[in-house]
C-alpha cells in the first residue's frame, strides 16, 4: 500500500483538518482510503472512519514494535495510506520506546511514507519556506515530498509563500485561504468525539470541497510511496474475556480501535452497553471493561443512574470489571465537576477524584500489573486532568513514565474491581 503521512511543524497547524478534507475528497473519488493516526490518540480515528468508511488504526513507534506496526499497516485493504501525524514532525519522548520515539519522522523513517507539511502560513510570508527547508533537512531518512499552506491570506500572499518555497525547492501541493467554518469544535482533550458532532457530514463534505478546489489531489497521490516495511503477523493483545460488556457511549469511548480489533480476531465477543442510559453490563459477559471518556462532563447523570450502578457492583462480585482513565474514575467513590460539586459514583472502589482541581497528567506509561484479565507488563498512554483526592485500595500496578521513573497513578484493585490512570495500547516486549 502507498502512503503519505501528514504532518506540521506544531500543533495547531491544521492537519487533522487537511487530513480530513483530502481523505473525505479521495474517497469520495473512489479512492480506498486507509487511514492511520500516529501516536496515542483516541479521537482522531473515529473521524478518520467517518471521513473514508474504514476503520483507523494508530501507529505508535514507542508503544508498538515494528513487526506490530507492520501487521497493522498491511492488514489494511486500501489503495492509498494516510497517516495523520501528531504535534510536530520531530516530536517525541526523550526515550525511545519498541520501535522510536513517538515522533511522526520515526513513523516515516519507519515505513518509507513520504512527509506531507502542513503549514500555517498566517503572519510570515517567505519565512514559510525556511521552515520548511528545516523539517526537509533535519534528519537522514525523513523525506519531505511537500507542503500545503494553510491560512493563506491572499493571492499576494500566497505568491510570496511559493516564491520561496521555488527557492527552497520544496513542492507545494496547494494552498488553504483562511476559512474558520472549517474549524472542528474542541474540548479540554481535544476535538468533540465525531459521534457528538451532530453535523459531521456536513462538516466533511465542506472540507473535502475545500481539497478539491485549492489542493493538487493527482500529485497528492502520485508522491505517495509503498511501506518499506515487510509484512508480519503478530499475535493481538489478548482479550480480557471471551465475552466482554463494553461501556460505550459520549462518557466512554477512549479506547484505541486495535484493541478491540484484535479482542474480536481473537474469538471474543463485544457486548456494548451504555451507562449513561443507565444500563447495567450484559449479565452473560464473562468481563466488563469501562474505557476512558467524558465521566466528568456527565458526572450529574450518571449519579443518578442507578440501575448502572447496582448492575456493575453485582457483576463485580462474581466476575472482573475494569476501567481505564474515566471509566476507572467512574468506578470510584466520588467524583468533584469543575463547579465544585461531588457526584457520586459506583463505589467499586474508594477513589475520589476532582477536576475542581484541575492538573494535566500526560505521556506514555510501562506497566507491570497484578491481575489475570490484564496483560502482565504493558505499555499506554495517560492524558487526563484529574487530581487523585483518595486512592485508598490496594494499588494495581508499577508504573513508569517513558524515562523510566516511577510515577503515583499505580491505579487500584478491590476484590475483581481494578482500574488505571493509562489506556492499554499493547502489551510490553
């Protein structure tokens, strides 16, 4: 399969807009598109589905190991790759984890895909190019096929730009005039979830005309090269359970596609179940897993969702429930909203959490866990704004950032109750 990886200089540059709009165009050419997110995000894929129809898979140069990015990359049925990058193009943990980084150049010097360049070009004008001269010469293995300006003021604006990009010698692909229709509405983790934005459709179509009318879709696709990495099979995270209740809905959707992926490849069966209609997991299913969401935007309602509560502490008794980041906090004691006002939770365990306090804890998580529904040594990822109030069951896990120092958000079991602070990517080599 032929790929591109989109990437820019920062974050905020645009290129999950531009990502967006030219798999929407390509698509909607008849071109099979597969998408694929690097790094550890969890919402991007679900507009990478909705933009092309296919699942999208994350490519995780510290969390995966070649021969898993590898089987990720094959398996897809594509005719073209697209890889969203993430932050900046060289953007990474100081450590490098299986394969690289995290950085989006390790994931191109990984698979041979040719950079796309997003820049925002609002308040420089040849300036653009030096830039990117820099990201096309800065690292041995990296290959920069081009660049599309975004924010493009005006025509003359726009002929100073390609000037010097001629200079630089850097192709550019188009260019993208200030547009803020074209913005996705975004929240303190990101972008809305795709499956809360009510006019996504919409939305698409409009970026996908904007591709179409200001980008050069056939050179697009004719810098686009083969992944020069050979194909492997290996084997998926093992599932929890064989069958599993999964929560799903706008509080719990943070889990990465692969995972569940790799739980139905591996003969396990998907229950979804929705706490915030007040379900209870499905009474057949031998685990339940509570992914990671929004708990604290729907803190309120879930308080009063009782038949949740009542059938997630009876299945608890007899069989493992687990949650990750907000659906570990959801399992909690209690939970304090931004306001200052304390929901009660599940009470599966006694965490207390409070995003009256707020604190950002992010980056990538080693893991050795203590439980038989868990891999014993794993690798993630944690991004949350939560402060720990109480965490007074026993802790589930050792934990350790990517430079290896040992972090406090160990997560904690009782009885079959066990939740972390990180979502599972994939098991630890």
């Amino acid at each position: 399969m032929r790929g591109l990886i989109i990437s820019a200089p920062a974050s905020g540059s645009g290129k999950t807009t531009v990502m967006l709009g030219l798999a929407r165009a390509l698509s909607g050419a008849g071109v099979a598109v597969q998408a694929f997110k690097s790094g550890p995000d969890y919402i991007d894929p679900a507009f990478h589905r909705a933009a092309t129809g296919r699942a999208s898979w994350n490519l995780d140069t510290w969390a995966m190991g070649r021969d898993r990015i590898a089987s990720l990359i094959h398996g897809g049925d594509g005719a073209i790759a697209l890889a969203e990058g993430s932050m900046g193009l060289f953007d990474g943990v100081a450590t490098a984890g299986l394969s690289g980084t995290g950085a989006t150049a390790d994931l191109a010097a990984l698979t041979g895909w040719p950079v796309v360049v997003v820049l925002d070009a609002s308040g420089q004008a040849q300036t653009t190019a030096a830039v990117a001269r820099g990201l096309a010469t800065f690292r041995d293995g990296v290959t920069v096929a081009g660049v599309i300006l975004n924010r493009v003021a005006s025509p003359r604006h726009e002929a100073l730009i390609r000037a010097g990009m001629a200079e630089a010698g850097l192709a550019v692909f188009g260019c993208l005039p200030r547009n803020a229709a074209t913005e996705l509405p975004e929240r303190h983790l990101g972008l809305v979830q795709a499956e809360e934005t009510g006019d996504l459709d919409a939305r698409l179509d409009a970026l996908a005309d904007l591709a179409r009318a200001y980008l050069d879709l056939a050179a697009l696709q004719g810098a686009a090269r083969p992944c020069s990495l050979p194909p492997a099979t290996v084997p998926p995270v093992p599932p929890p359970a064989e069958r599993i209740a999964l929560a799903r809905d706008a509080a719990f959707s943070f889990i990465y596609p692969h995972l569940i992926a790799g739980w139905r490849a591996m003969g396990a069966t998907i229950l979804p179940f929705s706490p915030l209609a007040d379900e209870a997991p499905d009474p057949t299913a031998t685990a339940c897993w509570l992914p990671g969401g929004y708990p604290e935007l729907h803190a309120a309602r879930l308080a009063d969702c009782a038949t949740f509560r009542d059938g997630l502490a009876a299945f608890a008794a007899t069989r493992p429930v687990h949650g990750e980041c907000g659906g570990y906090m959801a399992m909690g004691a209690g939970l304090v909203a931004a306001d200052g006002t304390r929901h009660r939770m599940a009470g599966l365990l006694g965490l207390e959490t409070s995003f009256a306090k707020r604190r950002m804890h992010l980056g990538y998580r080693v893991a050795e866990l203590d439980a038989p529904h868990l891999p014993p040594r794993a690798r993630g990822h944690e991004f949350h704004y939560a402060t720990i109030l109480s965490q007074p069951d026993a802790p589930l896990a050792q934990v350790w950032d990517a430079t290896g120092a040992g972090v406090p958000e160990t997560g904690s079991r009782r009885g079959q109750a066990t939740g972390t602070f990180f979502h599972l990517i994939g098991e630890d080599a």
